[in-house]
C-alpha cells in the first residue's frame, strides 16, 4: 500500500481510445493514505482483534478516493473525456484488500470477523450513492444501459444450463462409477482429458462437427443448434464442469461410513432406500464442493465463449481487447470476477448448513 500511495492514481484521457496524462494525489491525500497504509500493521503490535478497523478504512478511503479524484479530473473536460483507475489505486487497493483478509484470519472470534466485511456495505453505498459514477468503467457501463444487462443475463443463463447439464449427466455417472474401479478410472480418465485441452481450442473442434450435424438435420439447425453460438458454448462447458461433478460425487459416495450402510441394510433398507436415505445426505457436502468447483469454473469459460458468438460479459472483454479500450475489458471482467465470487459464497454457505444440519442429526 506504501508504495501505490506514492504512484499515479488516476489516468485522464481526452476520450476511451487516445493515451492520456497520469494525475498523482495531492499532498495531504497521500498523507492520510500512507498513515492507513502502516496502522493495521501498528494495530496488529497493539491489539490484534482491531487491526480489522484500520483496513477497512483503508480500503473504503481508496474507493472514496477513486470517485473524487475521478471527478476533480473531469472538471472543465468534454463530454467523452474518461478518468480511469491507475497503477497506484489497484496496488493501494490490492494492499488494503490482503490487509482485509489476515485480519480475518487473525481474528479471534466470529464477531470480529463479521466486522471485517463492513466495507463491503460502504463500499456499496459509494456505489449506489453515485460518487463513483465518474469512473470510466461505470461511465462505459450507463454507455452500455440495457445491452450490458441483456450481457449479464446471458452470461448466468449460459452457466446455469452448463452447470444443470453437468450435473444431470455427472451425477448417474458418479452413481454408477462409484462402485466400479474400471469404470470410475474410465470416466475420470475421459474427464481428465477434456481439462487439459484449451478452452478456445475446444470451443473451435466443436465447431466442425456441430456444423456438419445442423446440416445434415436441419430439424436441429431450426431449433438453433449451428457450429457457433449457443450450442458449441454449452456443449464445451458441459464437459468442462463434468469433472469436478464426477470425480467428487465418486469421492463422497465412497466416503459414506460403511457403518451406516450396513445399519441401513440391517433395519430391512433395499437398496434405493439405502442410497436416498443414507448415501446421498451423508455425501451431498462434499459432492455440493465438486457443484461448487463446477459453477465458479464456468464462469470463466462462459467469458471464452464469447468469442463464438455465444454472448456474456466476454464480449466487452474481447471488445475491449479489439480496441485497446482497458474500460470495457474491466466492464466484462470485474463483473465477471464478482459473479464467481457470489456464486462460490452462495454454494459455500449451502455446504456449510448442510454439514451442520447432518452434523446435528448424526
């Protein structure tokens, strides 16, 4: 944090494309930004469950700072003038993110550690309060209006059919491995393989032979089903999320005690009642990790997936890339980043009430 205190804070270009001039902050700013930068360490010497109040405000007096900087730089600019994020506010804000984070681990009790996140309700308010919305990357986000959200919309749509997908497959699957060396070796072996291959380079492979199927059917070809698009993104994402489905669902349901199936077995269970009564809640935890694993994993490949034409924030990325514009790439990745971020703390939350709910019955 020391170090982005002293570096530029702001980039001011006279529109999205042309190079601009670096902006520092004025002096007492960078004062008060050096002062937070050391406290949570000094706090961390004094009292260690308070080191969490100093790097909150850090945190929160980044964002602050990238809203007012922004709009100190656009005064007196035209219209398409754009003030942007610089060097020295990512690394700031990237010191004051990791500070965040040890001070929740360093926390010695559950109250401290739900005090580590109020920034994120400041952060929210500087959001929605619109001091932030000189941002370039929010200026291009209003640019964009309801075309970011239709974006947005097809991004969770393409994930969430992958990931049912998956799941629909991947689930008989692991069922069906989980009792049978060969075939489990078979199937995550196949599995395996469909990882190591580059996600763009299998998003081009299906591209042959899904075109070829929609010409030779043209009953698919109506119902949409061509060589780019919708149809070689979900097929690629499936088989991308079928290895965590697979491989956790074979580990969980082999990682039932055999005592509480032999129990089942003894109380006159048959053997679909021993596998929804007992296999499946005792092995839903680790199985849901795998689900988990799954839904963040295809979050960034639904991003890849745009280059076929299937839609989702990866069109502002490879838009942005196109055109040297570092604001749209930042308008599909940062939202892209926090919807994994979501999606990973959602599943999370339902792992852990699983396990303490089979936890209290057991």
């Amino acid at each position: 944090m020391l170090t982005g205190a002293l570096l530029p804070w702001v980039l001011l270009r006279p529109n999205r494309l042309a190079p601009g001039d670096f902006l520092r902050l004025p002096a007492p700013w960078i004062a008060l930004a050096l002062l937070l930068a050391v406290a949570p360490a000094l706090s961390a010497r004094l009292r260690r469950d308070w080191v969490w109040l100093p790097a909150c405000a850090a945190l929160l007096l980044g964002l602050w700072l990238l809203g007012e900087r922004t709009q100190a730089a656009l005064v007196e600019q035209a219209p398409f003038a754009r003030a942007s994020a610089a060097g020295g506010l990512w690394l700031y804000l990237l010191g004051a993110g990791g500070a965040v984070f040890g001070a929740r681990q360093a926390a010695g009790g559950p109250l401290t550690r739900t005090l580590a996140w109020i920034w994120l309700p400041g952060a929210a308010a500087l959001l929605l309060s619109g001091h932030l919305s000189a941002w370039s990357v929010l200026v291009e986000g209003r640019n964009e209006g309801g075309r970011w959200v239709q974006e947005l919309g097809q991004h969770l749509r393409l994930v969430g059919s992958a990931l049912g997908l998956a799941t629909l497959i991947g689930v008989p699957l692991a069922v069906w491995a989980s009792g049978r060396e060969r075939v489990a070796l078979t199937v995550l072996g196949l599995a395996n393989g469909v990882q190591t291959i580059p996600s763009l380079a299998l998003l081009g492979l299906l591209i042959a032979p899904l075109s070829a199927l929609a010409t030779a059917l043209p009953a698919l070809r109506q119902l949409g089903i061509s060589g780019i698009g919708i149809a070689p993104a979900l097929s690629a994402m499936t088989l991308y999320a079928l290895l965590p489905v697979v491989r956790n669902g074979i580990v969980a349901l082999r990682g039932v005690p055999a005592g509480a199936v032999d129990a089942a077995r003894g109380m006159g269970m048959t053997a679909s009642q021993r596998f929804w009564r007992v296999q499946l809640p005792l092995a839903l935890p680790v199985w849901l990790a795998g689900i988990r694993q799954a839904a963040v994993l295809l979050v960034g490949v639904a991003a890849v997936a745009a280059l076929i034409g299937a839609g989702g924030l990866g069109t502002y990325i490879f838009k942005g890339l196109q055109s040297a514009a570092a604001d749209l790439i930042l308008l599909g990745a940062v939202p892209a980043a926090a919807l994994a971020l979501l999606v990973d703390a959602a599943l999370r939350g339902l792992e852990l009430l699983l396990g303490r709910r089979l936890g209290r019955v057991s």
